[in-house]
C-alpha cells in the first residue's frame, strides 16, 4: 500500500489507501501511524466534501425553538394512530444497527432497514412553503398533521414484507425530526442509540462512508454534530418526558438482558429470548456494523479511542458539555 501511495492516484484512490493503513496500522498497534493515515484519508475528503457544508446549528435551534409544550398540547390526538412504527435514531456508529438487530430477532417486529420516508416528508414541507422545518410545522392544522402521518405509513409498506405487527426504521438522522414523529404518529416508539462521545466520534472518524454522513470527516465537525444531537434530546426530554427511550451502548454492552428487558417493555412487548440470539438473525444488514451484530454483545470496540487520546484534543474540545453529560 506504501508503494501505491508513491504512484500517480487519483484522490479517491490514494484516501482509500490511507483508510486502508489507517486499519493496517490500528490492527499492529502502531496507533500514531495509524491515526496520521486515518487523518490523510479524512484531509483528503474534506478537499471534496466540506464537513460544514450541512450546518446542524440552525435546524437544531429551529428545532428547539418550535418544541414546545403549546405545540403538543394544540396537536393532542390529531395525528395517525398506528402504533407499529419503531424508530430507531441517534449518529451513526452509536449502536444502533445492534439494537434494529435486537429487536428484529423479536417474533413481533420486522427489522426493515433505514428508511428516507420521514426525510423526504420534512423537507417536502420545508420546499413547499419556504419555511424551516419547524415553522411549517407550527403553521399545519390538525387535519394536515394526521395526514403526513397516513402517509409515512402508506409509503412505508412497501419495505414490509410480513405480516408482524411492528416495524424498525432505523434512519440515523430522524433525531432532528422527532418533534414531526411525536405530533404526526403520537403512538409510534422512538429510541435514541447513544454511545460516549469520544468512541462514536472517533469511530465516526475512522469509518469511510460510500456516501453522505458529511460530518464525519473532520473531527471538530463531529464534535459539533454530535454536541446539537445532545442538545435537542435534552430539550426534548424536557418537553416530551418519557417520549423517547434512551438506549446507552455501554449500558448495553456490559447489562444486556436488562436492558433488552426495558426496550421492550417501552415498545409494549414481551421479553423473548431470540433477542439475546441476535446474531443468528441471518436478515440482511447494510450498514458498516453489520460484521459486528453477527457476533454475541462485546466489548471489542469500547475503548479503541483511547489510544487516539493524544490526537483527539478538537473532538474534545468540541463536544462541549456534551463530553461530562453525554448520558443525560
């Protein structure tokens, strides 16, 4: 791969490469080397994809600006009362690909996979009336919220392919769209995966996505990204108590079957024990941690931040808050 590097390559060749030596060197233990071709890979993304491109600040402030308890209270019972919706949120490396595993293993809950339904809703709104995401929402009425709610599950079915009363839809990202999930599918269950920042960060760092997930490569944009994320679930819990389940992937990891238990127990399901044998669910998964939810829980993958530690200042840095109070 060394030699390589030295020939003519195209950009996405040579980032390739260094994420390649990146795992190379992470595997051997030499973590500097590692971390300097990992840094390479990431530089020479953010020459074609500039990790704020997308800024999450002013969704976020949108977001909590427009989450209020008027707003629940004027929606009370408007929206679409199907209960079978499970969402599955929160950034992506944070363990949520292990608990949509967990809960398809469940005999009552079809795992499908990450659905763009409830995006494209959102930004339809956003598109159609020249208003953030929020402030379309605060300007619907009644009849209109019941009726994204009818039409998320319409457009939903076609990724169903049995007849189990509940679903997952796994999109990282319908964290930001969980005041439109409240008001339009009241009954649905929401579940935020999260994991210690500085692990789903620098996991974050080192992952090379085909596509999107713009913020993962830069390590102050992550920080950020990940310190909005924390914000806006906090104020949601202030204004929706109880709404959301929080799941801690360390929590997990080290209390399994509790915590199974109360997961479960929130969708409104009884504990089975194929959930403990998730990985004998042979459906297919299309994320990066597929390889990790065909092996029993583990703790492999905790702690390999910590051998970054000395290069990983900007991720602290801005985290924030968010680093001391990342569970709450």
């Amino acid at each position: 791969m060394h030699q390589a590097l030295g020939r003519k390559l195209t950009p996405d060749e040579a980032l390739h490469i260094h994420f390649a030596l990146g795992k190379a060197y992470e595997d051997q233990r030499n973590f500097e080397s590692s971390f300097r071709h990992y840094l390479a890979g990431n530089v020479i993304r953010t020459s074609q994809i500039d990790p704020e491109s997308v800024p999450i600040d002013a969704p976020v402030e949108d977001a909590i600006e427009h989450c209020t308890p008027e707003i629940f209270e004027r929606f009370r019972g408007a929206g679409c009362p199907a209960s079978d919706p499970i969402f599955v949120f929160g950034l992506h490396r944070s363990g949520s690909t292990l608990i949509e595993q967990i809960l398809a293993s469940h005999p009552q809950i079809e795992g499908t996979s990450e659905l763009p339904v409830l995006n494209a809703l959102a930004s339809r709104l956003r598109r159609s009336t020249g208003q953030t995401v929020g402030e379309a929402i605060a300007a619907l009425d009644a009849s209109e919220i019941k009726a994204i709610g009818e039409e998320y599950v319409e457009r939903t079915r076609p990724f169903r392919h049995t007849d189990k009363p509940f679903f997952v839809d796994k999109m990282p990202g319908n964290w930001i769209n969980a005041t439109l999930i409240r008001l339009a599918l009241p009954n649905a269950k929401m579940i935020d995966a999260r994991r210690f920042p500085m692990a789903c960060g620098f996991s974050n760092f080192k992952q090379n996505y085909a596509t999107g997930v713009t913020f993962s490569y830069s390590l102050r944009a992550i920080g950020e990204f990940y310190f909005n994320y924390w914000r806006f679930m906090r104020h949601f819990e202030t204004v929706q108590p109880g709404a959301i389940h929080h799941v801690l992937n360390e929590r997990l990891i080290e209390e399994p079957e509790p915590e199974v238990r109360r997961m479960l127990d929130y969708i409104g399901v009884p504990f089975d024990p194929a959930c403990m044998e998730f990985h004998s669910n042979r459906r297919a998964v299309r994320t990066p941690s597929a390889e990790q939810v065909r092996r029993p829980i583990n703790r492999d993958g905790v702690d390999v931040w910590r051998n970054y530690e000395p290069w990983l200042g900007e991720l602290k840095d801005a985290l924030g808050p968010a680093l001391e109070n990342w569970d709450s």
